[in-house]
C-alpha cells in the first residue's frame, strides 16, 4: 500500500526545494549590499584621501612650530591659539570678513529678490532677462577682476568718466581705504547675484498661485499681495539663500587677493589672505593652520545660530 504526500510537501523545511527557493530569495538582497559597498568604496577613499586626511593633518599642525623654512618641527601647545587670540593682524582681518559679509549679502539677498520677482511678474522677452541676470555668475573670477579692474582705473575707467560727466571728482575705488570695501562689494553682487535669483525664481515659479488669485478677487492690490502672500511664502527661500550668502561671503579670497591683495594697507585683506600670507610668506604653516581652524570654529558657530533661528521661525 503506498501513501501519497501531502498537498505542499515540497516546500517544507529541509526539503531541497525550499532551501533552493530561500537561496534564491537571499542572494538578490546580498547581491545589493555588496554591489552599494563597490559603488560607496571610491568615494569614500577619495574623501578620506583628500578631505579627512588633510583636516586631521592641519588640526596636527596647528598644535606644532611646522614652517616651510625649517627641516625640525616640534610640538607647541597652545601657543599657537595664544598667539592668534593675542593678534592685532587677525582681529583686523576678521573685521574685514565681517565688514565684507553685511555689505555684500544684505544686497545680494534682496537685489536677487527683487530680480526674480521682475523676470515673474512677466515681463517680455523672459530668455534675455534670464541670460543676462545669471550670465555673470558663469564667468572665471580672473576674468571678472580684470573687467572690474578696468572700470576702476583711476584716470580712463567708466566710473570716474561718469563722475566726471556728474561734475563730481573722481574716486579712488582701490587706493582709497574707505572705498576699497564696498568696491569689492559691488564686484561680488554683480558677479554672484545670478545664483541667489536662479533659487527665488524656481521658489516663486512653485508657488500655488489660489491665495493670489483669492486676495486678488477680493480687491488686494498688487504690493498688498507681494507684501501679505508672497513673500511670507518665501520664508524659507530667503533663509536658505540668506545661510549660503553669509557663508559664502565669509570665505572671500579670490576677487580680493586679485584685485587689491589686501590693500590698500590692508583694509581689505580677510582672513583666509591673512592665512594664505602667513602660511606661504611668511613660511608658519603651524601658525596659519591656527588662525584657519579658529576662523573654521566661527563658520561653524554662525552655521549653528542660523540654523537654531531658522528652526525657531519655522
């Protein structure tokens, strides 16, 4: 007498075809972890190559007398952050950092404003609006300094030529110390103002467009509706472009170091000018690696307050 088995029996456990059928199911999610850790690998040798390596490194360095000029390093402390805390140089130069970041971003916040809310509104000929507003921000930074340097010239540059058609005396826009700032100031809105208007108008163009059309059948005027819908709504946007703005600014170094290296008398030299000089002039590359890893702790305490008040209004 013979027994049939039972309806399913092949796929029991233990059973040769359900252990087939777990390796199936079990490979494909294997296959997936070790095809992610290929992938990952490469990036992450290179950014502990050329990120982590270099930054415990120059934490190692600020802690030694290391200097392009001597074979023999030796390890200091604190001295080095003494020495910077105690510096007339650098307190000069983080003033100018900051100088340099309230006059550039305030007007880079609210001229890429008022620009994206201009190519919005629909104004004709959108494309050449959009061109000619993001088109500086494409150009190389030694090509922007030389446009600017010409405009600047004290005798034939297209400043002092419209100060004189003004009736007015001419301006010296990079050996004057009370101008040289906001001459590099102006340089940088006209050069990087096309990223912050690329972000306010792809925020205005995703906008809901009901609370407007409401307000406006309601008999809300245009600034009535820019000033109670619209820019309520891009809150976060200019938070956003606020952060980046400010951090950006406080890492100036090349349109400076190009177009005045920190003259006149050092009334624009910023922070990193003051590292790069100290480091490769100078030849302390222990005491400049100081002074840019304090300068690196105060970007992180403004990233910090900025985030914690952006949170807050949210």
């Amino acid at each position: 007498m013979t027994t049939t088995a039972p309806l399913g029996a092949e796929e029991q456990t233990g059973s040769p075809a359900a252990e087939a059928d777990g390796r199936r199911r079990t490979a494909p999610g294997r296959l997936r972890a070790g095809n992610g850790l290929v992938f990952v690998l490469p990036f992450l040798l290179v950014f502990g190559l050329f990120m982590v390596w270099p930054i415990v490194q120059g934490l190692w360095m600020s802690f030694t007398d290391s200097s392009l000029a001597l074979r023999d390093t030796s390890f200091v402390g604190l001295d080095n952050y003494t020495e910077a805390f105690g510096d007339p140089d650098v307190w000069s130069s983080l003033g100018n950092t900051v100088l340099f970041t309230v006059i550039s971003s305030v007007p880079l916040v609210l001229v890429a404003l008022a620009m994206a809310l201009l190519v919005h509104s629909g104004l004709a000929g959108q494309w050449a609006w959009r061109l000619s507003f993001f088109a500086p921000y494409l150009l190389p930074v030694t090509v922007v300094t030389m446009i600017w340097t010409w405009l600047y010239q004290p005798e034939l540059g297209m400043a002092n030529q419209l100060l004189d058609a003004l009736g007015m005396e001419p301006v010296g826009w990079l050996s004057d110390e009370s101008v040289a700032m906001w001459s590099v100031a102006a340089l940088t809105v006209w050069w990087t103002v096309g990223f912050n208007f690329l972000l306010y108008l792809a925020a205005l163009q995703s906008l809901p467009t009901t609370f407007d059309e409401a307000a406006a059948l309601d008999g809300a005027g245009a600034w009535r509706r820019l000033w109670s819908i619209t820019l309520p709504q891009l809150r976060r946007t200019t938070g956003l472009v606020a952060m980046l703005q400010i951090l950006a600014s406080l890492k100036v170094f090349d349109q400076i170091y190009i177009l005045t290296k920190g003259g006149p008398n050092g009334s624009t030299r910023p922070v990193l000018e003051y590292v790069y000089d100290v480091g490769f002039t100078g030849y302390r590359l222990g005491y400049a690696s100081a002074v840019s890893y304090l300068f690196f702790a105060l970007i992180i305490l403004v990233s910090l307050v900025q985030l914690r008040l952006f949170r807050r209004e949210d």
